[in-house]
C-alpha cells in the first residue's frame, strides 16, 4: 500500500479542484458535470463526503461517496435505501497507472461499509469507458445495467457487501 489516506475537502481546496477539472483526463472521464464547488465545498449534508486523497501529504485526487437515495439532486432516483455511490478521480495525469485509484476506491468502499446499514456500493462510469469497466470489475463490481443520467450513457455497476467480505477475507 502506498498509504494513501481520505481527508474532507474544503473550501481552501477550491483552486486545486478546479484545476483538476481542466485536466484532459478528467474531462474524458466527467465530461458533462459541473460540481459546483464554489457552493457545495461550503456545503455538508449529512447523505455526502467529499474527500481528496493524499499521500505523503500530497493531494492525488478525489473521491465523493453518497447516500444516493437522500441527496438532493436526485441524480440516481428512485433508488433503494442502504446503498452509496462512489465518484472518483486522479487528479494528475502523471499519477494513473499507479495503483493509487485501486487504494483510494478501497478506503472509500471500506468507508461506505463502515455503516452497517450499508449493502451494496454503485459506480457509474461512462459507457464507453472501458479502463474503468475493468477496474471496477477487478475490484469486484459487478455491471447492473446502462443506464442514461442526463447527457451521459453510463454503465451501473454495484459491490454488494457480501462480495466485498468475499474478496477481503481472500486478500
């Protein structure tokens, strides 16, 4: 492990966010959002967490977990209660491929099971984007469905709790 560690994001990561989201990467990845991070970094609903990722003291990247059946948007639904969806991105470009998404998803997906009320974690990346396909079914999502959120065809994956204590007790 390459200790990577969650802490919240806050308003004074407002310039490194926005930067972020400028990245080529990124913009493939999340093409058609806009966070809002002038307003939801002064934001803390009880149903979110938005965290940066670091290392070393270093900010790689971002993770946002939800209860998606309580957030205001709506984005997912009508959805069932006792799950959580995950977004995640590097930040730079110079750090994918290096095992850190693979941690960082770790920590978040340790963090949603956490609560025992928890069942089943969902992703829900770009249809066409097959890299995070394959990630997400190496750590053990499983694809659900297409399914269109806004101007975006996504794939929905889930990680049912009982898989996830399969595939940690194996490790």
């Amino acid at each position: 492990m390459n200790m990577i560690h969650l802490r919240s994001a806050t308003p004074d990561d407002l310039d490194l966010l926005r930067h972020w989201d400028e990245q080529p990467h990124i913009i493939s990845a999340d093409p058609n959002d806009d966070w809002g991070w002038e307003v939801e970094l002064h934001r803390t609903p009880d149903w979110r967490e938005q965290l940066i990722a670091e290392m070393e003291g270093r900010p790689i990247g971002f993770v946002e977990i939800i209860d998606p059946a309580r957030e205001d948007d709506h984005y997912w639904g009508d959805i069932a209660t006792n799950l959580r969806a995950i977004d995640i991105w590097i930040g730079e470009e110079q750090d994918l491929a290096k095992g850190y998404g693979t941690e960082m998803m770790q920590l978040a997906i340790a963090r949603c099971f956490g609560a025992s009320t928890v069942t089943a974690v969902l992703v829900d990346p770009l249809a066409n984007n097959t890299r995070a396909h394959r990630f997400y079914e190496r750590l053990g999502f499983k694809f659900v469905e297409p399914r269109r959120f806004g101007d975006d065809d996504c794939f929905v994956y889930c990680l049912n709790r009982e898989d996830w204590q399969s595939k940690t007790n194996l490790a």
